[in-house]
C-alpha cells in the first residue's frame, strides 16, 4: 500500500509531495548533456582555429620562401609551392611583382588546406600572405 503524503510549508503554503523522487536525477543528466553538447561545440572551434593558425603560418612560410629567391635563379613562386607543400598546403594564387632589375620586389601567396572537422564535416581553409625583399 502506497502512501501519497503531503507536507505544506507553513509560511510559502508549498506543498512538497513524496512522489518527487528522482527529479533531481533528471534535472543533473539535464544539466550534463548541456555541457557534454557545450564540450563538443568547443572542441571543434579548437580544431578549426588551431587548422586555420597553421595554414596561415604556411602562408607566410611560403612568402618568406618566395621572397628569399627573388633576385636569385629560378621562380618565386617554385619556391613558395615548395615551402607550402612542405607544410601540408597546396598554393591557390601566386603573384611576383619585380622591379625593372628584378633583384628586389614583392610576392603575393594564397595557400589553402582541406580539413575535416568532427561532426561539422569537410571544409577548406585558406591563407594569403605577402612579403618584399628590398632593393641592396
């Protein structure tokens, strides 16, 4: 035999009743399902931001590279495909502008990467960067 009891506050005039058990239970998974979902939604913004820092590093690697080789023999933008490749990126745009004596200018490089993030899918990254090498 079940007993439905119940006890009113004697100043708010709530009523607790004895079939309440368990509802804090619900309340905790609740509560960490949220962070569980908040813990997920983090960790892939981590992953795109740390993909995104180092295709960026890629890129200004690979205008430093192609930079470097103006005024030298051979393509900047050999140089810059190299550097990239190196660093797990593929170059998309590469522009060289020389000087008459083609001993000093600037290079234009955009890289880019593809990526596969958790539960978000596939997506691709890109970068640009520029560097000059000045005139001796």
């Amino acid at each position: 035999m079940t007993s439905n009891v119940q006890a009113t506050h004697p100043e708010s005039g709530w009523a607790a009743r004895a079939d309440d058990d368990g509802s804090a239970t619900v309340l905790v998974l609740g509560c960490l399902a949220v962070l569980v979902l908040l813990t997920a939604a983090l960790t892939i913004a981590s992953c795109a931001v740390l993909v995104r820092h180092r295709v960026e590093g890629a890129a200004d690697l690979a205008a430093l590279a192609a930079a470097e080789s103006i005024g030298m023999e051979g393509d900047p933008c050999a140089a810059a495909r190299a550097v990239a490749a190196a660093n797990g990126t593929t170059v998309t745009g590469c522009q060289a502008d020389l000087d008459l004596s083609g001993r000093s200018g600037s290079v234009a490089v955009e890289v880019q990467r593809p990526v596969e993030l958790p539960i978000a899918g596939s997506a691709m990254i890109s970068a640009r960067a520029k560097a000059a090498r000045l005139p001796p």
